[in-house]
C-alpha cells in the first residue's frame, strides 16, 4: 500500500501594505522608448495630412531653393572648378531641410502634451525621459526619409552628379541626419518650456531663417558684407555646411567636419537636460 504525499506548499506572494496593489515596476527605459517610438511612428504614418506634407516639403524646399535661385539672372557666385550652383547649394538644401525637421520634433512633443498622452504617462510607471527620447527618434526616422527624397529627385530629375562619390555623399547625408537630431533634441527642449505649438514654430522662424542666410549656404563667405561675413564665419550653420558640402563634392572645408560634429552633440546633450528638466514640471 503507498502512501501519497501532501502537495508540496505554494511559494507565499509577496505581502503589500493592507488596502494596496501589488507594486509594478514598468518595463525597462529601453522598451518604453521603443514602445513610444512605434506609437508616434504609427500615427504618423496612418495620417495622411502628415505624410503629404513630410513629402512635399523636402521638394519644395529642393526646386525652389535651386531652380529659383538659379534663374534670377544674376551672375553666379565664384565656386570651385567644376561645380555648379546645384552641387553647391544642395548641402545647403540638406541642412536646412534637417533644421526644419528638427521643429516638428518639438511640436510632436507638444501636441502630446495637449492631447493628454503625458498626463496619462505621468500616471504609470514610464520613465519621464521616455517620451522625449521616442520623440527625438521619430524625427530622426522623418529627417533620414527626407534626405534620401531630395537626394533621389536631385540626381534624378535635376542631374545633380556629386564629385566625392557614393562613400563621401552617404557621410554627407549622414552628418545631415546627425545635425537634424541635436537640433530636434533643442526643439524637443524648447516645446517641453513653452508647450505651445505658436511660439515654437515663431522661435523656429526667427533663429533658423536668419542663420541660414547669416552662413555659406547660398553665398560663400567671401562674397557676403563684411559685417554679414563676420557672423557667418562664427555661424555654427557654416560649419555643418561647409563639412557636409566638402565630403559631397570633394572640395576644401572637411576641416569644419568635427567642430560640427562636437557642436551638434554640444546642443544635444544640453538639449536633453533641458527637455527633462521641461518635462518634469507639473502640467
């Protein structure tokens, strides 16, 4: 005759305060970014409104900027031997694209902040840096789409023919993307203080406009006013232009390459301590 034994006694769960949940920790900052990411990306793509403009303005920005520009009947600046003013002012183009493309990551944040979504966070166990982050790399993901549209049409319908090769263009683009992701961790700062979508944009308006024409995007250097010369020399714009420009067409100013480098990941950084510090406040 056997004996059966007793079940061997489940392990106690884990006792709480009388009248409370369990506590849940959250997932690590990692998927919370990851997840936030998805979501915005998601939205973004299933708005039609968002995707026609995202595409029409790289574009605009390309025809406008090199067709009109260039048939003003105005003799052309001096540029290097064997470079025309499309190879000259696409980097240029690029850059500016990116800025632009860096506000809408600030705006993302604030239209977040208006819909609800952060006080709804705020209420769970997800990092307060989460949101930003997934923010940053969603414009990320839009600046890199709209690089590789203007590259495309240039070399395709404009013959825009770069003399540094495949290797140097994609550095090129890539120093574009980077420039677009500091500047949008300063929108994302610049939303998360302000959180209005009106003085983000006239923020934008007054500091990129008058930089880019303040630098060697459109006019080398040289040729500016003095006055207007001095500015663009000190101008942290001309120096992403001028690196993005030299690796694109294999003329002088690589030597701008790394202080735009440390520039942009100088804005980055101070633009992430002030977008949590931003974010933290009470809504």
């Amino acid at each position: 005759m056997t004996t059966q034994l007793p079940p061997a006694p489940r392990p106690a769960a884990p006792r709480t305060p009388a009248g409370t949940a369990p506590v849940f920790g959250g997932t690590s900052l990692p998927a919370q970014i990851r997840i936030l990411t998805g979501r915005s990306l998601r939205a973004m793509v299933t708005d039609p409104g968002i995707v026609l403009f995202g595409l029409i303005q790289p574009v605009v920005i390309l025809f406008v900027l090199t067709q009109v520009f260039s048939k003003m009947g105005m003799p052309p600046p001096p540029l290097p031997e064997g470079v025309s003013y499309l190879d000259y002012v696409l980097p240029a183009i690029l850059v500016d694209n990116a800025a632009q493309s860096a506000m809408q990551s600030g705006v993302g944040l604030v239209e977040d902040q208006k819909n609800g979504m952060v006080a709804r966070l705020r209420s769970l166990p997800v990092h307060p840096g989460a949101l930003p982050a997934a923010r940053s790399l969603v414009g990320l993901v839009r600046a890199t789409v709209q690089v590789l549209i203007i590259m495309v049409l240039a070399i395709t319908v404009l013959g825009y023919s770069p003399n540094g090769g495949a290797a140097e263009l994609a550095l090129s683009a890539g120093l574009t993307v980077f420039i677009s992701f500091s500047l949008g961790w300063a929108f994302i700062a610049a939303g998360a203080w302000l959180r209005r979508a009106e003085p983000l944009q006239n923020l934008a308006l007054i500091v990129i406009f008058p930089l880019m024409f303040a630098s060697s995007a459109y006019v080398p250097v040289a040729d500016l006013p003095d006055w207007l010369a001095a500015v663009a020399s000190v101008n942290p714009l001309t120096y992403a232009i001028d690196a993005s420009r030299a690796l694109a067409l294999d003329v002088p100013g690589l030597d701008h390459a790394i202080p735009s480098v440390l520039i942009s990941a100088v804005i980055a950084v101070l633009g992430m301590v002030a977008a949590l510090r931003g974010f933290r406040r009470p809504l």
